[in-house]
C-alpha cells in the first residue's frame, strides 16, 4: 500500500469517526426530547447514552456526549422538553446532563484497560451511571441550597436518582439488546 493510500485511508476514517459522532450527538438529543409519562416521567436519554457508547466505542461516543452537552451549552435546543443553554447546565439538574461525561469516561478507562467483553462494558456503564448520578446529585443540592436553603441527601437522592434506577438499568439492557444487534454493521 502507497503512502497516498495510507493517506486516503486515514482521512476517510476520520471523515468516518466525524459522521458517526454527528449521528451519535444527534440520537441524544432526539432521545431527550421523547418522554415516557409515568409517575416521574423521563426521558431517553441515558439509553442514547448507553447505545453511542456501546455501539460507537469509547472514545467516539464520548465525543458524541460531548458534542451534544457543548449543542446545549450554546442554545441549541438539544436538552429536554427542547431546551438549550448554559442556564440548563447551570441549572439544578445541569450536572447529570455533564455526568454524562463521566460516563464515557469511564466507559474508555474500563475498555481499554480491561477488556471488551460485554460484562466489562455493561460494569463500565453501571460504574458511569453512578458516577453520573453522583456528580448530578452533589450539583443538584450546591444549585438547591444556593437557590432555595437547606436540603438533605436523602431527599434529593428521592427526587433525582431513586425513581430513575430501574428505569435506567431497563434502557441499559435495551441499549446492550440494540447495540449488539447493529454491532456488524458498525465500523
């Protein structure tokens, strides 16, 4: 192979990395924007989440992540309920939507210093939801206690991450059933 092919080929895998992190970015924030109604509704977001960096890698889902959080940051409606800017960051439940980072963080570190068998990844995301949920937790109450005065863990812990465990470990094992399946067609 020339360097010219060399050449040729790097630069369609990047154009390639480029398309999937667009479409990866794109898939959150579609999946933000649908809401499933139920006592305390959510969104699809995590399993967007979840799927990317499954099926897109670490690294390229990360990016994806990150494309779509910077969206936000800068008034795309990309959040849910079509919201956008740095004020939803900002906000009260701005760190979960930065958690996700976290996430793909970790996602990486587990892959790569591990394995790539799915239980590795399947830990990796566990790992990353609750460190998501953490960070997003710790922001929740420095934004609440800011705002509004003082508030215990353990009703923030009610309010933002009990009711949404089940919920995102069901999106979690869908995002694993989905990702395997387009995992051939994937580059």
């Amino acid at each position: 192979m020339s360097s010219a092919d060399v050449a040729k080929t790097r630069d369609n895998t990047k154009v390639l990395d480029l398309v999937y992190i667009s479409i990866g970015a794109a898939l959150i924030a579609i999946c933000s924007w649908i809401s499933i109604p139920t006592a305390v509704p959510f969104t699809l977001q995590t399993f967007a989440v979840f799927f990317v960096l499954l099926s897109l890698g670490g690294e390229r889902g990360t990016l994806a992540t990150l494309v779509y959080v910077l969206l936000g940051a800068v008034g795309v409606p990309v959040f849910a309920g079509f919201s956008g800017g740095i004020g939803v960051l900002l906000g009260s439940t701005g760190g979960y939507i930065i958690g996700f980072l976290f996430t793909g963080i970790i996602y990486i570190i587990f892959t790569k210093f591990f394995s790539k068998k799915i239980v590795v990844k399947i830990i990796a995301l566990v790992l990353g939801l609750a460190v998501c949920y953490a960070f997003g937790t710790a922001w929740f109450m420095s934004v609440y206690i800011k705002n509004s005065g003082e508030i215990g863990l353990v009703t923030v812990l009610g309010w933002c991450v009990f009711p949404f465990i089940i919920p995102d470990l069901l999106k979690l094992a869908l995002a694993v059933v989905i990702s395997k399946r387009i995992e051939p067609v994937i580059k």
